[in-house]
C-alpha cells in the first residue's frame, strides 16, 4: 500500500482531524483567532503531524481534495461554535500553491461559506510569498476574496521571496513573522533585528502583524516592547483538539 494510496482512503474514511492553535492579542491576552493545523489520526501509526503528509499530498495533487476538506471542516467547526453561542474568532486555514493555483479556488471558498452558513469575515486564508510571486495572478485572487470579506495573510513571512512592491499592492491584512526568527530572538541580534523591523513596516504599510512560535516570556517581553498585535505559540498554547476549544472562547483567553 503505498501512502498515496494510504491519503486516498484517510480522506474517504474521514481519518483527518483539525487541531486549533490560539492566537493571543499582546496588549490585552485576549484571544483573538485560532489556526487550523491538520492532524492524520493513522489506524496503525496514530496522530500524524502534516509534516509526514502534507508534502506527499502537494506531490500527489490531493493536496486539492484534502485543501477542500480542510477548509470546509474549519468552517463548519467555528459555524458550531457560533451556534452554541459561544464567542466567534475568526479560523485562519493554510492554503498551499496547488489550491492557489487552480482556477476554482474563489468558486469553492463561496461554495463553502454558504454550505456551512460562516460568515466570511470569521475566515482568514494562509498564503505564503511564493504564492504572491505571479503578481497579476496573485493580485486578482486576492482581490476577489478579499471582495468576498475573507482575510489574506501571508504566513511565514521572511522565508520566502518577498518584494516590497507586491507587500504594498497586494490586498492582504496580516503578516506572520515565521517562527524561525521568533526562535532565537533574545540570543541573535540580527534575528531581533529583522523582527523589529518586520513590525515596523507591517505597522507603517497598515498591516497587522503576528508572530508564531512564542515559547519563552523573554520572546514576549521583546515583541511587546516592539508593539507586535498577535501572538501564537506555545508559552500560551500548542494546537489543541476541538473539544478543548469551547472553554477558551467563553473565558477570553
Ligand atoms: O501543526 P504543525 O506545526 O505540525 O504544522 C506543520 C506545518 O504544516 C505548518 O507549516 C503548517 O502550515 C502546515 N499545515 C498544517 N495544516 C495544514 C493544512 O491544512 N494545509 C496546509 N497546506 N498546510 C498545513
Ligand atoms: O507554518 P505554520 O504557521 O502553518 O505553522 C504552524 C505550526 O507551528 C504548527 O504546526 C504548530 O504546531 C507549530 N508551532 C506553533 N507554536 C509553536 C511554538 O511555540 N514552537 C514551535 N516550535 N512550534 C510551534
Ligand atoms: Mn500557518
Ligand atoms: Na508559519
């Protein structure tokens, strides 16, 4: 059996699961979002983290299928919470190139919304700069979902192949700085540096800013000091199974 197989079958049996990362407002530590992490519950293997699958998916061109499946059970999820009237925060869900790139993406984030009833400002999209590299293509999807109330943000930020003119054209509200910088913020200068200043210009071109993989208050204190809006990481919380989710939107926190 090979693992293409393998991803074929998980997602006809439903084996998929989304854990949810909260996201923490830095003034307040209020909780302000959460990010929807896929997980493979494997019959013989157990909970799979994406980095075993995700790539093979991509490969594979599943990754449309499973990006589909992703989407549509994040937005069921939060539409549920809302119906239990708990407080809503909007769902970031990551997107890869192979989404991106397909012609009916716009098509199906509509098809989505209105099968799940969620309303499209509680959904935010993941991209990461590569996606953003064919501007004119890059630019009229944004546009469009933006058009539809739907958040853009570029994840990973830092990473990839960024260009100052795209950051100031493209539609986007949030810049993740990747973790890769937060990681040794109070050791490396150059990596303190680069944060500043990621926050500096989210904040100048009037985007949010978020860094991911906060693990240590001294982390904390530096992008407080700097004024980052958000924060995700594990000094607050890892990804978490749904049914854990509840009791965070009732307390705020
Ligand atoms: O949850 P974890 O830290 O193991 O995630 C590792 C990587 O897998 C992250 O970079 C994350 O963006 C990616 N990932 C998690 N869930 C999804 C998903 O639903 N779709 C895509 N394309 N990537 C995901
Ligand atoms: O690339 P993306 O932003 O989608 O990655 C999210 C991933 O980061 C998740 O798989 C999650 O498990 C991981 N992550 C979240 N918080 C932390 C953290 O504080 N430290 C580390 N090392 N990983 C984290
Ligand atoms: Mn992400
Ligand atoms: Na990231």
């Amino acid at each position: 059996l090979t693992l293409q197989h393998e991803l074929r079958q998980a997602l006809l049996r439903g084996d998929f699961v989304l854990h949810y990362q909260p996201q923490y407002r830095l003034s307040s530590g209020a909780l302000v979002g959460l990010e929807a992490l896929i997980r493979w519950r494997h019959p013989e293997r157990g909970l799979l983290p994406p980095g075993l699958f995700i790539p093979l998916a991509e490969e594979s061109g599943l990754i449309v299928q499973l990006g589909d499946w992703v989407m549509q059970e994040a937005c069921r999820q939060t539409q549920a919470w809302q119906q239990a009237d708990l407080p809503t925060v909007p769902i970031s869900v990551n997107l890869s190139m192979g989404q991106f790139q397909r012609q009916n993406l716009i098509e199906r984030v509509e098809e989505i919304l209105n099968k799940t009833g969620l309303d499209p400002a509680y959904l935010e999209l993941e991209i990461t700069e590569s996606m953003t590299m064919d501007v004119v293509h890059a630019t009229a999807y944004l546009q469009r979902l933006k058009a539809i109330g739907v958040a853009i943000i570029i994840d990973d930020f830092g990473t990839g192949y960024s260009s100052f003119n795209y950051l100031k054209n493209l539609p986007i509200s949030k810049l993740k700085i990747d973790r890769s910088f937060v990681r040794d913020l109070s050791q490396d200068p150059n990596d303190a540096a680069i944060v500043a200043a990621i926050i500096a210009m989210a904040h100048n071109l009037n985007l949010e800013v978020i860094a991911e993989g906060v693990e240590t208050s001294a982390q904390l204190d530096f992008l407080s000091l700097h004024r980052c809006d958000e924060i995700q990481g594990f000094l607050y919380n890892p990804p978490l199974p749904a049914e854990r989710i509840p009791e965070l939107l009732e307390t705020g926190r």
